[in-house]
C-alpha cells in the first residue's frame, strides 16, 4: 500500500487530498484500487498515518513534510495489555514462504473468483499452521488460529475462518502439486546452489484410524509403524543429497517397495529430466525387473543387495584388505564378473555389536524353550503335530537365529511326541562372519568405494524426512477419509516439511548447525500484544506491537539476518 496525493485547481487555489491505494497482481497485470480517501488531512492526521506507516516494510515510508508531534498525557496505572498471542511462529514460517516465492506462487496459480477471502490466503494458513501446530482444520478454525497472530500478518479476521473454508481451500491447492514441486526445486535449487545428480528414493507407509470405505488407496500391508490392524497408504519420497524433497507419490497401503519403482522413476524422469542422475535405493527396491528398467536405458544407481548374496563372497570377507573409511567402518571394492558393476563390501564395528547381541539374545531365548518342551513332553504325552507346531511358532519368532538350530520331532516307542535338536555350528561361523556386513552393488565404475559409499548413505536424509513429517508435522491423515483430502493433506505437509528444510539450510549457514527444531521453538515464544495507554483526556491510545526478543533470541535473528516489524496497523478483510 502506498498514499496518493491528488491535487485540485479550484477559485484559483490549489486543494491537495490523500488516498490510501493498495496495489495488487491481476492476469493482466498489476492494479491498483483506492482503499480510501483520506482528504486533505491536517498536520496530526498526516502524522499519524506516517506513524503507523513507520516500520511496516508494506508502506511507503517518508509520506509528508517533517511535522511536530502532539503531545498527550497518559495516566499510567492504568496502562494495560491486551490480546497476547503468538507472533514469532507464524510470522517465521511467513518469511520462510516469501523467501520461497510460495506466497506469489500462490497468488498466480491458485484461482480466485468470486470468494470473499482468496484462495492464495487460506493455503497460506493451512501451511503455516502445519509447520507451527499440526493439528485439524476444525482445530485451526475454533481455537488455533485466534490464538495467533496470522490475522494481523495475512489480513484476515477470525472471524473469516472456519472449517468449510480451509478444507475447500485443501481442493483449491490439490491441483497444482506438481507445478508446486517443479517451483519449490528450482526456487531451492537457485537458492543454496545445490546439486541434484543424486535421486534418494525411499518409501513409507502412514495409517488410518476407520474403515476409510470411500478411499481407494487404503488397505491393509506392510506397515512401518506396526500397525498391520489398520488401513494405510503408502507414500513414495525423492529427496536430493541435501535431504531437499524433490517430489512424492501415493500409492496404495497393500503396494510393495519393488513394484513402484518404474511409476516413481517415469514421473521423476518425465518432470526433471534424464541426464547427470543417479539413482539410489535400498535393498527393497531391487529386483530383476527393476534392474532391467535401470539398466536398460543407461541409467546410473547405487543400491543396496539382499543379505543372501554376501554368501558369494565370503572368501572376500576374510580377506584383510579393507579400507577404512570412518572410524568403525571398512569398505572393500569388488567387481562383478562380467565388469559391467561393482559389488562395496561393507562391515561396520557397531552393526556388527548389535546384530551379534540380537543373535545371542535369540539363541537364549530358543534353546529355554526347547529344554523346557523337552522336559514338558517327557512328562505328557503330546501328539507330534501339536509339538510340531510350537516349535514352528517359536522359531518363526526368533527367525534371527532360527536357521542355528537343527529340530526334529519324532514319534516315540509308545506313540509320543520326541523333540531331538541340535546347533549347526557353520551356521554360527557364518553369522560371525558376516555380522555387521552389508553389500552395495553399482554400475559407476569411476567412483571409489568410499564415495559410493558416502553416495549410498545418504538415503538417511529420505528417512530422516519421514521421521519429521511423522513426528513434528503430524502426517498421519486422521480426519480426513476421502482420497482427495487426504491427497490435499499430504501435500500441505509437504509444503511445510520444504519450509523446515529451508530453515535448516539456513541455520547451517548462520553457523547455528542444521537442526531447526531448538531456533524455531524459541522463535515461536516472541508475542504480539496490544498496549492499552489510556490519556487524562479520557481516551486510550491502542499500539498493536511485537514483544521485545530475549538477548538469546536477538542473537538467533541476528545471526539469520531477519528484522521483526515493531508494530501492527489492523487491515483485516
């Protein structure tokens, strides 16, 4: 917003009047509309709009000639604050979207019509109330929202936000996730100057609580959070090595990894292109066919293999000529027989001290049992196939060390059940050997075997991204049973997770480390309030300011080069 001065020649005398005018972006171009007409406003008028003007980066600044101020008195017990709310949050996730362009992306894409609040606005809710609080829309309506100070910083009443709105906005943002996706890459890409030679591919699984009859995509599977009782989805992830989220795809909750390879690399490849990527993915996604489909139009990978094929190479593993790449971790290259791949050994000290423990534990915990249905068939008579089925069940929950022991179970002289067991003693040798070790396979000949491994590692940055999107911005689409909402829904915490990440980036920059969750929990304390100054005249002055940054987080703003607005002026719609 700006003032606009218009000058009338009227009886030979010259008649200034002021108008408050706002700009704004059309299809066909910027526009500006005449909020209000101020008049000529004497001395103190304009005063007070140069005041409230003052520290607004939306205003023009330096509006009028120098003008004296008046004076009031205040009476000062009786000096008040009012309407405390939450202010640095919001206000934080605001600056992160603005230095993304997702506000003026919003402005250009999301349609408006003949809404009373646009579109564009309330998308900007549903995002930043998913990075500050996660919670439901009815939430965000009743209680949320007024509790903040985002009607201040987006213009809008609380009065303005319901339910109904912000899951129609939900339908409103849903269609231009990809073109979303392609702004969010190229804005951060440009941004902190990074390199997207490297596709991390992952996936994860997320669940409902009901039947969700309505939505197709929820079914029973696999489910990462243990959950197999309830229906999920499954949620495909492409991150950079940086952990910055390329793009995602749904796929339904009884999909396994393997098959949604090839649907995850087509729209990837389709969206960004073919050239200077590599693909990395976890033993899960390996298959012939996938292999096939990677292979077959050049494309470069690291993966990770099935614990079984360690098996060829155990006279490898015996060898001493390991190279050690970290403290604890020793890689060793070998190539495949026909020269197209190499095979990365890799046998790491703590993997090792873990996977022996779980393999002791087990052991203990079968060879208890057996002494005790020995005993236990000694004194009973049982019928084989009931004893047979315990041991089935009680190796089938300790598989880890089932394949040590060697069970058999038998009809004795009077028709009785017999268990005879015994340890196979190679079993326990290989599992000594190869405790710790795991296998990447490769067709990038050029590279050493430690940055392969560095390469393949970084798929934690894709885990580490389901871990937030879980723990901190609550993905799980509780309230939501329609498959395009709960679409919609991923999306906005996709949205927020970008933000997050931006944040972290930055944090890395300013020396503060990369981990967010500290900067912007203290950030978030920072208020904003109304400060009541009442006057000996009878009337009261009301300032809307921003409370004043602890030293501690002076120093964070400081450090991340962002200034707080010292005071509000209200504009709602």
């Amino acid at each position: 917003m700006y003032i606009r001065k218009t000058t009338i020649h009227k009886d030979g005398k010259a008649h200034h009047y002021w108008a408050l005018v706002e700009s704004y972006r059309t299809e066909r171009g910027p526009r500006q509309r005449v909020v209000t007409w101020l008049g000529e406003m004497d001395e103190a008028g304009r005063l007070g709009v140069e005041r409230v003007a003052e520290g607004d980066p939306g205003f023009q600044q330096n509006l009028f000639e120098k003008t004296e101020p008046e004076w009031v008195e205040i009476d000062v017990k009786r000096v008040r604050v009012e309407n405390v709310v939450g202010f640095g949050g919001p206000w934080l996730g605001l600056e992160l979207m603005h230095w993304l362009g997702l506000d003026q992306f919003f402005l250009e894409h999301v349609s408006g019509g003949r809404e009373e609040i646009p579109w564009a606005i309330v998308g900007e809710v549903l995002v930043l109330c998913r990075l500050c609080h996660p919670s439901s829309e009815l939430h965000i309506a009743e209680h949320f929202f007024e509790q903040t100070a985002m009607a201040d910083l987006l213009g809008i009443s609380c009065e303005k936000i319901n339910e109904d709105r912000l899951y129609r906005a939900l339908d409103q943002v849903l269609p231009h996730k990809e073109a979303l996706e392609r702004h969010l890459k190229e804005r951060v890409g440009s941004l902190f100057h990074l390199d997207y030679d490297l596709f991390l591919y992952d996936v994860t699984s997320t669940y409902f609580e009901g039947e969700a009859r309505i939505n197709p995509l929820a079914q029973r599977g696999y489910s990462r959070d243990h959950r197999g009782d309830c229906k999920q989805i499954c949620i495909g992830l492409v991150v950079s090595r940086e952990g910055f989220p390329l793009g995602y795809e749904l796929f339904a909750g009884n999909r396994t990894d393997v098959t949604t390879v090839e649907e995850i690399i087509g729209l990837m490849e389709g969206r960004y292109g073919k050239a200077n990527r590599i693909w990395v993915m976890d033993r899960g996604m390996v298959s012939e066919e996938n292999m096939g489909l990677l292979t077959k139009e050049g494309r470069r990978y690291i993966l990770g293999t099935q614990r079984g094929q360690l098996k060829k190479y155990e006279g490898e593993l015996l060898k001493t000529d390991w190279q050690e790449v970290q403290s604890g971790l020793e890689v060793k290259r070998v190539d495949s027989p026909d020269g197209k791949e190499v095979f990365i050994l890799c046998r790491s000290r703590d993997r090792a001290e873990k996977e022996k423990a779980i393999h002791d534990r087990f052991e203990q915990r079968i060879e208890e049992t057996l002494i005790r249905v020995e005993k236990s068939c000694e004194k009973r008579r049982y019928q084989v196939n009931l004893i047979e089925r315990r041991i089935g069940r009680l190796l089938e929950r300790n598989s880890r060390a089932a394949g040590l022991f060697d069970v058999r179970v038998e009809r004795g002289s009077t028709g009785e059940a017999k268990i005879i067991w015994t340890k196979k003693e190679e079993w326990r040798q290989w599992s000594r050997l190869s405790e710790g070790c795991y296998m990447l396979r490769s067709n990038i000949r050029d590279w050493s075997p430690e940055d392969l491994w560095k390469a393949y590692i970084q798929l934690t940055e894709a885990e580490e991204a389901f871990r937030i999107h879980k723990s901190d911005l609550s993905i799980r689409p509780i309230w939501h049973q329609k498959e395009e909402r709960v679409r919609a829904h991923i999306l906005v915490c996709f949205l927020a997770y970008v933000l997050w990440k931006t944040l972290g980036r930055l944090c890395r920059q300013a020396g503060l480390g990369d981990e967010p969750r500290k900067i912007f929990s203290e950030l978030s304390q920072i208020k904003l309030t109304d400060v009541i100054l009442p006057t000996r005249n009878g009337k009261e002055i009301k300032l809307r300011c921003v409370e004043t940054p602890s030293a501690h987080q002076l120093i964070l703003l400081q450090k991340l080069k962002l200034n707080l607005p010292r005071r509000f002026l209200k504009r709602n719609l």
